[in-house]
C-alpha cells in the first residue's frame, strides 16, 4: 500500500490541487473518512501539509529540494557540497498561503527590474507597501504592474524601462498586491 504522503503528491501533480477527504478515502483503502482525518494529522503534525481557513488541505513541504550548497557570484571558489538540507520552496517564497497567487507577466515595462514577458511573478494580496515595492495596481481601470512611487504627496507607478514613462492617476490608483518573487523558467 502507498504511504498518504506518496498519494498526496501522485494526486498533487496529476491534478495540481490538493484532494478532498472522499477522495483520500477511495486512494488509499481506508475504511473511514475518520481514518483519513487521523493520518493528515499526522502529516499535519509533521508539517508536510496545513489547512486553509476552510479546511481544505494545503501543500507545505510536498516539492523539497536539496540544498548543495553555495556557489560564488563574484570570483569563483572551490564548490562545498552538502546535500544533507532540504527547503521547501513554499516555505521560502510564501509567507501568506491564502493570500497568495501568481500572474503571468505579458510585455517588458519591467524589464530592467529582472521581470521578463512570460515569468511568473508570486504576489501578496492586501500586503503593506511602501514607496519603491513592486505591486500589481489597477490604475483608473487598467491593471498592471510597476514600481509603487510616492514623491511629494503624490503617488504613481514607475515602469523598469527607460522605453515607458511614470503612469500618474487621473482618477484612481489602487495596489491590489506586491511582488513577493519572480519565477522564470529556462
């Protein structure tokens, strides 16, 4: 029989959320769904998966990845490994779960801060700001996302390309979320 965390991942992947209690208890032989409610304590309690704010199962620690070590930036050094540590990305980019999401990135106004057309930038609905944060803001009815500038009582968003100018509100400037993380894939 397949341990409850392999066919929480299987399910994970395959359908890329997380299942509900019934279908834990067709997956894994269980003859209760009080069964399945002890053994996700368990995992709980490990702190390989959490519950949302509904009871609905959320992944923590599911994609670990190996930490090698450090590799040099600058002038290079001789490489240390030690694969005995492991991070969860989760754990490293998401402090906020419920709150958090992820939006594709379309055009280069950003371009110059690192966020290309096509990456994934995570963000943090209802995060505090400040001047200098990367948001996504709907600007009078537009939605978009820039540097959040406050300079003289005024607020605007500042493109990360010389190619675009400072959009300043004609009516209305709201920050929905701030960029938390950008994920690109090679």
């Amino acid at each position: 029989m397949k341990s409850l965390k392999t066919i929480l991942i299987s399910f994970y992947e395959e359908n890329r959320r997380m299942p509900s209690y019934g279908e834990l208890l067709k997956s894994t032989g269980y003859k209760t769904k009080s069964a399945v409610s002890y053994a996700v304590d368990k995992l709980i309690e490990k702190g390989i998966v959490s519950k949302d704010s509904r009871g609905k199962l959320v992944p923590n620690t599911l994609g670990q990845v190996k930490i090698l070590g450090l590799v040099e930036a600058g002038f290079p050094s001789p490489a240390e490994e030690d694969s005995s540590e492991t991070m969860s990305l989760d754990e490293y980019l998401i402090e906020k779960k419920e709150a958090t999401y992820m939006l594709k990135v379309k055009g280069d106004s950003m371009i110059d801060a690192g966020i290309h057309q096509g990456d994934l930038v995570l963000v943090e609905r209802g995060a505090s700001y400040k001047s200098g944060d990367i948001v996504i803001a709907e600007i009078d009815g537009e939605w978009t996302i820039k540097y959040f500038r406050k300079q003289g009582g005024k607020v605007f968003l500042e493109p990360a390309n010389k190619k675009y100018k400072p959009l300043y509100p004609t009516q209305e400037l709201t920050v929905s979320a701030v960029v938390r993380a950008v994920i690109r894939k090679y």
